[in-house]
C-alpha cells in the first residue's frame, strides 16, 4: 500500500485509539503554558520529550492554512476563525514557485506573496507561527511547490544535495527568505515557534545528509530552529531518516511510543492529522473525514498537534498539483478547490465539524475562546450566457520547428499552459497512436475534431492512446494538429520529473512521425490580452468565450460550469483556475475582492465547447 493511501484510510475513519505500546509509560505532560506571542523575545525550546515555551511546557494546538491559497483581504478572518475555534497556533507552507517564477526573479510582497505580513497578522492575533518553508512541501501544489523551471535541466535531481542545478537553486532560495523569515522567530520577538526541514522526506529518499546540509543552510541564514521533520513513522523507520535533534512530527501515524524510541529526549508530535483529505478530477465526490476521535484523545492526552488542514482554500491560478505512481502511471490531478473537507471550508464559513472541534477544544482551554467570526458576504447572479471572443487558432504564435515532440520544459522553458503539435500526414484511414501524452491531448484533422487522449485512468487511457483517424477524400495529404493541455505537475513520491506536452513519440500506422510545427501556448496574461477577437462566430473547438457579468452588490460566488466541457476560467483577468465536466468539481470559488461594482468580465477557454452553456453564481462549492 502506497503512503498516500494509508495516510487516505487514516484521514476517513475515526481513530479509535492513540497507540501506546504495550507496556510503555503512556504519555503524561506537566501542565500547558497559555502565553501568547506579545513582541517580546521568547524561548522555545525542547526537552523532556515535550515541547517548552520559556521552559515551561507548551502544547502546540496548531491549525494549518496557506496565505498562496487565500486571498490577501480575507487572511486576517480566517485567522480569527482558527483562533475561534480554540487553537493556538497557525502552520504554514511557503510554495517557492509562487514566489520565484523564473530564476532569480523574487516576489515575496504583492497580493498573497507577502508570507511576512501574514505571520504578523498571526501575531497581532495572539497566534503562533508553525513554518514550513520547503523548499519541497508536497501539499498537493504544483510540483511540491518546487520551480518547474528546474525541469529545464535534463538531468535534474530534485531533493538531492549531489545535484549542482538544484542546490544552486536552494541555496539562492534560502538565501532570499531567510531574512525575511529571521526577525519573525520568537527569539526575536516574532511568533515562529519552530522551522520544518524539508517535507516527508522519507517517503523519498534516505539521504540524512541532504536534511543536515538543508538544516544547515538556514542556520547559515540566520535561522536557527528549532528544527521539525514530519512524515510517515513506517517511512522514517524503514529508511532510518529522523534528523538528530528535532522534533518528530507524524503524519497520519499515531504510535508515539514507538517514534519517541527514534526521537528520544525530543518530542513526537501529530505533524499532520487529517480532518478531511484531498480531491482528485474523476473522483467520485468530495473527500470528507472524521477527526474528532483523534482530537478528543490528543487533547485528553495534552498531545500537541497539526491539523492538516484547518482551512484549504483554493488552487487558484495554475496552483493545484498531482499524484501518480513512481512510474508516472495512476495520474490524478489535483481539483482546483482545496475545501479539502476542512472545519473553515474554502469561502471561510465554519462547518458542522468546526463547531465540534471548538467545543472539544474550548473543554481544555483555560481562556474563554473569541466569538466565532462573521463569514465573509456571498451573493448569488442570474444566469449569463457567453458568446464567442477569438478562437486559438487564429491566435497561434510563431511556430518552431521540431524534428520529434519534445517536454514543455525542454523545448519552450513552458512550465504551464497548451502546446499545439502541427504537421502534414497522408490522407488515408489510419490509427494514431499518442505515447507520452502530459496530460490531455485533442486531436483535429484538416480543421475537424476527431478524439482526444486522457493521461487521467478513465476510459481513453484504457484504450492504449489510440485515436482512429478517418480517412480524407479529397487530396493526397490533410493537416494534422494535436493540441495538449497540461495539469498541475505530480509533487508527491517518486514521478518527480513530471514534464508536460508530448514526451514520447506519436506514431501513424507503425511509423513514427517527426518534423513538427511546434507553438507554445502558455496561457499567460499577455497572450490572453492580445487575443485577436473573431469576426464571424467560430465551430473549431478551441474558442475562448466572453462574457460581462454587471453587479450592484458584491460578495464572494462560486461560478457553476456544469454547462460546460474543459478549460479555464478568468474573471478580471485572475485566472480561477481548471474545470472539467469529469468532477466532482462544477463550480470555481470567485471572492468579492475579485469583483468590481459594474461591469465585470469572465473569460472562458473551454476545449471541446463550440456553443456557449450558461453560468450562473452560486454561494456554495457543491449544488
């Protein structure tokens, strides 16, 4: 059983118990210390296998939530509602690559980028910080929250010290956020208790080294810890990679007794706890949980902990990630929602199980907990029905000429977006075998749709990537174009050279095809801002539609695209992000603050739809 699934089965039941060894002293810490982060120096420390604030112990209750994935307007209320609800501490993630996209090229100040404005709103809240900067996080983010960039490289070995384009790329990373990250630790008066190394590393790899080379890099920085790992306790045992020194966070996992052999005098800690569990397209429904066992005995037991996550948010943008086999087989796309069945579900409204979780946390609280918070406005909108804008295929850029399909990466420095494959073929019926599709490809002959070719386990990747071609009456030749869109890139286990666009062959009865027109589509805002728009209203597949939503009233909406096939969504030119008739998703999360009085403009991409469905707004993820 792969970790991931029996981190899944963990998350959807209910633990009954919290193993203790037969035998072992179950675990009894000295009463908590409640002191808040107050712009003094404090010190944190561990000892006594138990986590110590200015010595005294401390219970971390730590919910987590990512600043990338919230709108900047709404951080300050859902860190009120993780303190509502009775924790005493926020756990972050840092995504690297939404904060350097290109080499060398840093923003860590606008929009949801500004992670130190957050941390200080966790301050000024009475919150503890719990950072986890990378620089791989997994988190169902693209790539694990690694630069594609680095795919531009041909040999690169991401999370390995041995590697010179990766460690450059590190050491250029914590070198540009480590003084940011210093002045913000609580022994200097900030309110970061703790600094994780790395990510579930064991379920990767086994090289202690590259953890203490890591470690070492932010003490070089100026960031001294104290230091964390989290993963899976079977992982940690079996590839013997706990970090001397730090705490050991389990994720998932509950044996403690058997962790506090391996971390001895340091403490083991629930690093990840899961009241709900991530989503795929083509999953059934919306992944739930049931924690509330679990955190009735972590509190009973003063067992400090991580909930993972205390509030999801949303993949906005080109954000969400994938999961597949070591063998880049069993793909599955992250949905663009991160709800995640969290307590804070993605529009920062409290669900049933917030109230639940507040009432066990309230019961072993010493300070009466703050009214829970308003949820932000939601308003719904009548349908609108778009109308065709340009069509890709009059806004195709400069081709280059290839002679064999190439990755994205390799061949346009791409990290995201479409690419278009163009050549001449015969004119005759013959099967056109795709291999190495990354990750969604359609398929047109002389102008006309003919399949498309799914990396994703449903029925088109059953049928061996084969797509009939019919054949040609008139002339000797027709034109074949082959249009791939990509998902996010796979940021978990082993498939962690997951590039995009075609990077095998493509074969036309037995023969492999070469010389190829190549044309990059990115997606990005200047390309969507110089689209051509169309004369007479196209029938290609490929349109971007467009249509003008007026509003007297703002507040947050979920967009309903149940009308619609496959594509991308911008509103106000802020890219949404994906959407797919497969599901479970039908609706994107919008909020207010992307919205304006008036005149709003929604921007479609969709790749099959050549009429346009309605839309309507919604104040819910799910119908």
């Amino acid at each position: 059983m792969q970790r991931r699934d029996f981190l899944r089965l963990t998350a959807l039941a209910p633990l009954a118990v919290l193993n203790v060894r037969a035998g072992a002293e179950p675990f009894t810490p000295l009463a908590a210390v409640e002191r808040r982060p107050d712009g003094k120096p404090h010190r944190f420390t561990m000892g006594q296998q138990q986590f110590l604030l200015d010595d005294r112990p401390f219970q971390i209750r730590s919910g987590e939530m990512h600043p990338i994935r919230i709108p900047a307007e709404y951080w300050l209320q859902r860190i009120r509602m993780a303190k509502a609800m009775g924790l005493n501490t926020i756990s972050i993630y840092l995504m690297w690559n939404a904060l350097e996209t290109e080499p060398g090229v840093f923003d860590l100040k606008t929009g949801n980028r500004d992670f130190a404005r957050f941390i200080r709103l966790c301050q000024s809240e009475g919150m503890w910080v719990y950072l986890r900067p990378g620089p791989y996080i997994c988190g169902e983010w693209d790539y694990g929250g690694l630069p594609p960039y680095l795919l531009r490289h041909p040999q690169i070995r991401v999370r390995d010290k041995d590697d010179p384009d990766y460690m450059a790329a590190v050491r250029r990373y914590i070198g540009t956020i480590a003084p940011v990250i210093a002045p913000l630790l609580a022994a200097n008066g900030g309110p970061i208790l703790m600094v994780q190394v790395e990510n579930e590393y064991a379920s990767f790899g086994h090289d202690l080294d590259y953890l203490k080379l890591i470690r070492s890099l932010w003490q070089q920085h100026g960031v001294h810890g104290p230091f964390s790992i989290s993963d899976g306790l079977e992982q940690v045992r079996q590839e013997h990679a706990y970090l001397s020194g730090t705490a050991l966070g389990l994720d998932g996992d509950t044996d403690f007794a058997a962790a506090q052999t391996i971390a001895g005098e340091f403490p083991v800690w629930m690093g990840e706890g899961y009241p709900g569990w991530i989503t795929h397209w083509g999953d059934k429904d919306f992944a739930r949980g049931d924690f509330a066992g679990a955190l009735r005995l972590l509190l009973q037991q003063g067992r400090s902990f991580n909930m993972y996550v205390v509030h999801g948010g949303t993949n906005f943008g080109f954000g969400a990630g994938a999961n597949a086999s070591g063998d880049y087989s069993h793909f599955e796309p992250v949905i663009t929602s991160y709800d995640y069945g969290a307590p804070i579900n993605e529009r920062g409204e409290a669900t049933p199980d917030y109230h639940t979780f507040r009432a066990l946390l309230a019961a072993h609280t010493t300070r009466p907990l703050p009214d829970v918070p308003v949820a932000p406005p939601a308003i719904r909108f009548a349908a609108i029905t778009p109308v065709a804008h340009a069509s890709l295929w009059d806004n195709l850029p400069a081709p280059r000429a290839v002679k064999n399909p190439q990755a994205n990466e390799l061949l346009f420095a791409q990290d995201h977006g479409l690419v278009l494959y163009r050549r001449k073929i015969p004119a005759a019926a013959v099967a056109l075998i795709l291999d190495g599709v990354r990750d969604y490809a359609t398929v047109f002959r002389d102008g006309h749709y003919v399949d498309y070719v799914s990396r994703v386990q449903h029925a088109k990747l059953r049928a061996g990537n084969r797509v009939d071609l019919p054949a040609i009456v008139d002339g000797a030749t027709s034109q074949l174009d082959i249009l791939v869109d990509s998902f996010g890139h796979v940021g978990y286990g082993q498939a962690m050279v997951d590039r995009k666009g075609i990077v095998s062959s493509v074969r036309f009865g037995g023969e492999e095809l070469e010389d190829w027109d190549a044309h990059s589509l990115p997606l990005e805002d200047g390309y969507i801002r110089r689209l051509k728009p169309v004369v007479t209203a196209p029938s290609r597949p490929g349109i971007f539609f467009k249509a003008t939503l007026r509003l007297d009233q703002l507040g947050d909406s979920y967009i309903d695209m149940s009308g619609w096939a496959k594509g991308y969504l911008w509103v106000n030119g802020q890219l949404l992000g994906r959407y797919w008739n497969l599901g479970p998703q039908q609706r994107l999360y919008c909020p207010a603050s992307w919205l304006r009085h008036g005149d709003n403009e929604l921007l479609i991409f969709d790749q099959h739809q050549t009429v346009a469905a309605p839309i309507h707004g919604a104040t819910t993820l799910q119908t």
